[in-house]
C-alpha cells in the first residue's frame, strides 16, 4: 500500500476553498506530516511522525497485525496530519478502505448488485 497526498499551506489558501483534488500549495516552512495506520479491529498499529514527503507506505503491515495465516487486513484506517513545531493539525485526515477480492470481504462483493 502506497499513500500520496499533497502540501497545503494556511499562510498561502486566503483567496478561495481548495479543492481535494488541488496539487500542493506550499508546504509551510517547518511542516512535517503524521501517519497513523489502524488495522481490521480498529487497534492502532504504527505511526509514523516527522515525514517531510507527501508519500508513505506500510511495508510492515503483516508482522504488524499478527493476523491468523499472515495475511493482511481486509479493512484499514489511515489518518493523516500535520504537524508544525509542537502544533498538531486541528483535524486528521482520514481514510477507510476495504479490501476486496479472495479472501477479503470475497463473500460481500461475490454476485451483489
């Protein structure tokens, strides 16, 4: 699993709403971003604090989670924020994924509608 997100900057978003989907807008000088990877059962698993790119990813998923058969989680929560100094963004961003196919959700996907 592979995130990407984009920059955002306070200082510079004055003149309209950003769109989701906008490229980067700054960063602000000193920003750093943290990521919080939650598995199936809701338990934090890792988190990863001072990340200056707009990518992450979570290699250490299966030795993580210690779920039956080494598997990987058929669902994930990820949120992410920023961080300036000892300022942590007043919101997370965060994003629920399922996995589907054999083996994760296969029973829910499989001939619905």
């Amino acid at each position: 699993m592979t995130l990407a997100w984009s920059h955002r900057d306070r200082t510079q978003q004055t003149a309209y709403l950003v769109a989701q989907a906008d490229g980067d807008i700054g960063p602000e000088p000193s920003v750093t971003y943290r990521v919080h990877y939650y598995g199936e059962t809701g338990t934090l698993l890792r988190t990863r604090t001072g990340l200056a790119a707009t990518t992450d990813g979570w290699p250490e998923e299966v030795a993580d989670s210690a779920l039956p058969g080494g598997r990987l989680n058929g669902h994930l929560t990820v949120e992410i924020d920023a961080q300036r100094g000892a300022l942590d963004s007043l919101h997370r961003h965060r994003i629920e994924v399922d996995r589907a196919g054999y083996g994760y959700q296969y029973g829910n996907y499989y001939g619905g509608i």
